[in-house]
C-alpha cells in the first residue's frame, strides 16, 4: 500500500464484500503477443516449499478494472493459502485513523499559516475549481449507489487547510476526473482483504502505518514547497489544455492486465509520489527534483523492501508447516 492509496481507502464506498466484479470490464483490450488470459504474466511468484507460498503484485486501482485479468493461478493460490499479508491491515478502523493523524499539522497550526501567500491562493483556488466540476466528473453508476459529489469532495479534501503541505499535494493528485470517476469501488488490496477476512483466513501486516508516513512527513520544508508548486503548475496547465500527461491510470492498468512490469509504467505506482524532473526546469530546480526523488526511492522503496523481505523471512521460518499469500504492491517487488 502506497501513500497515494491512502487517499483511495479514506474515501471509498464500499461495495458488499462478496460483490462480484463486472464481467468483460475495459482495460485489457490490445494486450500485444499473450492474447489469452491464461497466457498473462499474473504477477505471481512462488515460494517452494511444503507448503507452497506466494507474493503476489497489486495494483492500486479499483478491482473490477482488473479482476477478470487476474489469471486463475493467482486466484487459486490465494485460495489455498491459509494465511495472508498485506503491507498494511487495511480492515482496521486503527490503519486509517493513524494514517489520517499522520497527516495533519501540529495542533493550533493550519495551512495559510505555512504556506507562502501565492501558493496558498492557487490551492484555494484550484480546489474551487474541482469543487465546481466534480459533480461532471462523476459517473451515472456513481450516483446509482448513493455517491454525491459534495459528499465526495469533503471525504477527500474535508479539512486539508488542516494537512501537512506534502499530504495537500497528494490530495491534489488525486483529485483529478479520471480518479473521481474512480471512487466507490474497493482497489485490489483492500478488496483481497476483504475476501480473506470473509473466507475467515488469518490475517497480518509488515509495516506499521508510522514507516509508511515518516518519511513523507521527512521531507524538508524547501522541497515540499518545491513539490506542492510543482504539482500545482501541473494541474494548471491540465485545466488550461497545454499539458498532456505522459502516462494515465488507464495506462496503468492496461499494462498490469497485459502482463507488463514495466518499471517505467509501474514505477508510478510505487512512491506514487509525481516525478518533478523535466528537462524545462531551471538547474537548482532540478537539483531540488533530484534530491526528492533520490530520497523517496531510498526510502519508500529500497529501505523499505529490506525492511519487509526481512520480516517475511521471519514469518516463513517461524511457520514453517503454514502456506502464506504475500500481496505487495507490484512495484515493490
């Protein structure tokens, strides 16, 4: 679970736990050379022993986009495992009121007292704007299950002059058409978490929420203004039609559907924190873009991968006789 899922698992509306996906869902469509399903790579890896166990990749995105795609061996392994982990215990009403403390400013601080006066404005503005065309954005299927777009809004931005200037920026990032018409449908962990706590399997995490948000809140002061402008100058320049994003959540999940780890695409997936560098920055901008992006890949995906392969060796030696079903994100794999 990633920090931009956090986003995902405060706001969702959640379909009955045995809610099936819909049959013959889009993303899949084009898949070069493995056209047949059980041809797909299903992101499974398997651990040899007595029993067998499994880490499987997932994707952060609404499981009906991706279900059907899962190839059945994958399926079949979480089915027999008898235990199964995720990075975090997503069923946990604790997970998401920590992850939501996380976020927030020391008490009696909020954002118009950290932020520089233009940003501030912009932020303002630019979900003003959202505001105003989130109930566009919204599908008919949404509004069939009780979704309103003010509801909407206040689950994900309700109180963000109270957030921490990084947490506003992924807030931001999340706030966009494409991931609107997204929400009220579980993404693939938390619906695997689901399913296991309703097959009554035992469950556990690796990480507790503290190593998930720390280093985020790590960030200095500079760069996360640096990060929040950057982010904001983005959004502008989508509204104004003079940017086209290089990859989209459907990219994304095309490319899982299809088999392809691609580490360009899913590379998205895993900090899910936006790459600032470009080419039209000026130097000591790129500089800045530079020493974030080595600081997040450093710590929310090298440390933490030794963190987590320690902790599952752990696991497998100290329950030798159990089958485990590890389900990580794909890109941490």
């Amino acid at each position: 679970m990633s920090p931009w899922s956090w986003f995902l698992l405060q706001t969702l509306c959640l379909l009955p736990m045995g809610a099936a996906p819909r049959r013959g869902a889009p993303g899949a469509a084009n898949c070069e050379l493995k056209p047949q399903q059980s041809e797909l790579n299903s992101f499974l890896w398997t651990i040899k022993r007595d029993p067998p166990s499994y880490f499987f990749g997932t994707i952060h995105v609404p499981y009906t986009r991706v279900w059907d795609f899962i190839p059945d061996n994958s399926k079949e392994a979480f089915l027999q495992s008898s235990i199964v982990y995720f990075e975090l215990d997503l069923t946990d009403p604790y997970t998401i009121s920590a992850l939501t403390s996380c976020q927030m400013l020391p008490q009696g601080k909020n954002l118009q007292d950290v932020l520089p006066r233009d940003i501030y404005c912009r932020l303002k503005r630019h979900l003003e704007y959202v505001k105003l065309m989130m109930p566009l954005w919204m599908t008919p299927d949404q509004r069939g299950k009780g979704l309103y777009a003010d509801y909407l809004f206040n689950a994900i931005a309700g109180n963000w002059e109270r957030k921490r200037p990084v947490w506003v920026m992924l807030m931001v990032n999340s706030l966009t058409e494409v991931d609107i018409k997204s929400r009220g449908v579980p993404v693939l962990d938390l619906f695997l978490a689901q399913e296991a706590e309703r097959l009554r399997k035992q469950t556990g995490a690796v990480e507790k929420v503290e190593e998930q948000c720390h280093p985020l809140n790590g960030l200095n002061f500079s760069q996360v203004i640096f990060a929040l402008n950057q982010t904001l100058l983005q959004q502008e320049s989508l509204r104004a039609g003079n940017l086209q994003i290089p990859y989209t959540t459907e990219d994304l999940i095309k490319h899982y559907n299809c088999g392809d780890l691609s580490s360009v695409i899913l590379s998205h997936d895993s900090s899910q924190v936006p790459n600032f560098i470009n080419a039209t920055l000026p130097p000591q901008e790129r500089i800045t873009a530079q020493e974030i992006d080595s600081y997040l890949r450093r710590e929310l995906i090298y440390k933490r991968n030794e963190r987590i392969g320690k902790r599952v060796k752990a696991l497998l030696e100290e329950f030798p006789d159990k089958g485990f079903f590890f389900a990580f994100g794909a890109a941490s794999q």
